[in-house]
C-alpha cells in the first residue's frame, strides 16, 4: 500500500523556505564559481551561443592577457 504524503503547515512551510535560502550556495566548479570557471575555460563559440557576449574578448585583448598570464608564471 502507498504511503499517503501530508501536506505540510503554514508555519512548516515558512520554516523549510527560510532555511533553503540560507543554505542556497553559489554554483562551484572545482571550488571555483561558476561564471570564473566559464571565463577561465569556455571558447568564443560556445560563449556567444549560450548568450555570455560581456565575457568575449577581442583578439588583442586575448593576447595581451595571455602574456600577462606567461610573465605571472
């Protein structure tokens, strides 16, 4: 026989709301936030179809961040 589910209270209710946004944690990747792991590893391509044209650097830009990147190791 199936387990019959009880609807939770008013008073629960708010109890189980105020403690999910409490606990609501960021997306990490690797220990690293989400939207730094995408900017960090995604290729243009994929940046513009899934909508993310603020993170599309210009050619130049790239180079210039990828020196800087060489001369910090």
């Amino acid at each position: 026989m199936a387990k019959v589910k009880k609807k939770l209270t008013t008073a629960q209710m708010r109890v189980r709301k105020k403690t999910k946004e409490e606990n609501h944690r960021p997306p990490m990747i690797e220990g690293i936030d989400a939207e730094e792991d995408i900017q960090q590893h995604a290729d243009p391509i994929w940046l513009h179809q899934h909508g993310f044209w603020e993170y599309i650097r210009d050619e130049g830009e790239k180079h210039e961040a990828d020196t800087e990147d060489r001369d910090k190791r």
